[in-house]
C-alpha cells in the first residue's frame, strides 16, 4: 500500500468514530477528546489527544500532552528480511491546537536505534475532529 492510502484509512477511521460519537437528547457525549489523522516520517497516523496540560478560552484550546497512536508505516527492507508489522502502536508527545471542532496537531514520535540507522526524533502533522 502506499502512504495515499494508508491516510485514507486513517481518515475512513476517524469518520467512523465521528459519526458513532453523536449526541443524545440529554446532551450527553458518548466519546469526548480529539482524534487525529496525519503523517510522520514516511507513514500515516492515527491518535487521540492523551493527558496533557490544556489551555482553554472558547472556542480556542490548545493542548500540550501525550499521543497514543496507530502508527500505518509498510518497513522498507531487502528480500527476506524481518520486517514490522503495517500498523503498530505509538508513543507521541506534541501540541494540538483546536478552533471549534477543527483540531491542528504537530506530534514529535522518536524511532530507536537499529543496526543500521541511528535514533532519532520525527516532527509530524496532523488535521483532526475536536468531539
């Protein structure tokens, strides 16, 4: 698969989530946070606002706090080699700021050391819904 389509399930998914996260006659909200769909170091990603500090004057918010995701990344390896699985779960941290339900995200992730490549941190961007 390649990256196009790997940002398109993210975005089916977080669609999915959007539609069944409606509000009932009370007013009561069956998902409540932020679900992001973007791309970092040569994947696609798909996370919820963690724990954070969160700065808030309607309808501006900003959060600074961790990011649990499904990272969507295919490993380019030779032949034969041991490769990773398409969807593997993550660690962020990073700032997500929202205007109403629009929600903006720069999320940092950091890829360990391997026998060939150094580690190191990857900034990443995201576009997301604001429940």
């Amino acid at each position: 698969m390649k990256i196009q389509n790997y940002a398109a399930v993210s975005c089916c998914l977080a669609l999915t989530l959007f539609f069944f996260s409606a509000k009932s006659q009370t007013k009561a909200v069956l998902f409540d946070g932020t679900l992001v769909a973007g791309y970092v170091d040569g994947g696609a990603f798909l996370n919820c606002a963690g724990p954070g500090i969160k700065f808030s004057k309607k309808p501006y918010s900003v959060l600074l706090g961790l990011l649990p995701t499904l990272r969507i990344k295919e490993d380019k390896v030779a032949s034969g080699a041991p490769k990773n699985k398409l969807l593997t779960p993550s660690l962020g941290f990073g700032l997500t700021a929202a205007f109403r339900h629009v929600a903006l995200q720069l999320p940092l992730y950091y890829n360990p050391k391997t026998a060939v490549k150094n580690g190191e941190w990857n900034v990443g961007v995201g576009l997301g819904y604001k429940f």
